[in-house]
C-alpha cells in the first residue's frame, strides 16, 4: 500500500468518526430537548433527590455495620487476649 492508498483511508476514516461524533451529539441535543419539553428538569431533580436519601440510608446502615463489626473483633481479641477459646468456651 502507498501512500496514496494510506492518505484515502486516513480520510474515509476521518469523515466516518466526524459523522458518527455528529450523529451522537444530535441525539443528546434532541433528547435534552425531549426531556426539557416534558418537565424533565423537574423530573430529574425528583430522581436526585430519592438518590439522595437511598444513599443516606445505605450510609447509615454500612455505618452500623461497622460497629457491629468491631465490636466482634473486640469480643474475639478480648476472647483470645485473656487465654480463652473465645466463645466456643
């Protein structure tokens, strides 16, 4: 293959990604447009904000778990720290 050949496949792929980066940012243009025409802005602020509090509560509740894990590792050092089985004894 020359370079001529090289310099033509270059180009057919250049206007081939340009026309597909164009295609993708007509479809987010229109879909911004659709959600907007629907009150998607509201919308979506709704969906954020249950977001939001599912993932205060996933928080709350790994923070519980946290402690009820280090409590068990306290139990279990304690356990084997005072030359017992643990709590199997």
């Amino acid at each position: 293959m020359g370079p001529f050949e090289a310099q033509i496949i270059s180009v057919i792929f250049g206007v081939g990604g340009a026309v597909v980066a164009l295609g993708m940012i007509l479809r987010f243009s229109l879909r911004k447009r659709e959600l907007e025409a629907r009150g998607g802005e509201s919308h979506l602020e709704s969906v954020v904000d249950s977001l939001r509090e599912d993932l205060n509560e996933t928080r709350t509740q790994l923070t519980e778990v946290q402690e009820r894990l280090d409590f068990a590792e306290r139990l279990l050092t304690d356990g084997r720290a005072s030359g017992g089985r643990g709590p199997a004894d």
